[in-house]
C-alpha cells in the first residue's frame, strides 16, 4: 500500500548536496515525489513509497551525505498524489 509522508529537515542540509543525494536515494529506494531548498534553511520532502520503501528513506533522511549536519527531522501522513519520478524543485 502507497504512503505519502511530507519530512521537514533542520540543520545544516542546504550547501551539502542534500537535494541531489535525496533524489539519488530516492531514485534507488523506488521513492517519488520531490525534494526543495526552504527560505528558513531546511529542506523539505514530499515522499511516496510503500512502507518498507518510505521507513528506509526516512531513516537516510536522518543522517544524509556526508557533509549534512542533521539536527532533526520532522514527518506527517499526506494524501497519495501517485507521482511518477522523484525530482528536485526550486
């Protein structure tokens, strides 16, 4: 069954190459929806998967790539949009 969890995440995410390692973990997991930069410096995430997709997404989003400074992650149940790619936004 498809999920759809909207993440929030704080720290030092924007610079690192968060976005574009998200979409490649996204791409990987089988994960859709989309990635973007936010004005207040977090990042936020639109994500659709199975559970077993979205639970290991979610685990990487709380760590990240290697330069990411994760303080924490936010995450709240959405509507299935049933998107078709993974993508980044501006």
């Amino acid at each position: 069954m498809q999920k759809r969890l909207k993440i929030r995440v704080y720290g030092r995410v924007q610079g690192v190459s968060f976005r574009h390692a998200t979409r490649t973990i996204a791409r990987y997991t089988g994960v859709k929806g989309y990635v973007k930069n936010m004005h207040d410096g977090s990042v936020y995430i639109e994500a659709e998967a199975d559970s077993a997709a979205l639970g290991e997404f979610v685990l990487w989003c709380r760590k990240g790539p290697g330069y990411a400074g994760v303080d924490r992650i936010e995450t709240e149940e959405m509507p299935v949009k049933n998107d078709s790619a993974f993508d980044i936004r501006f």
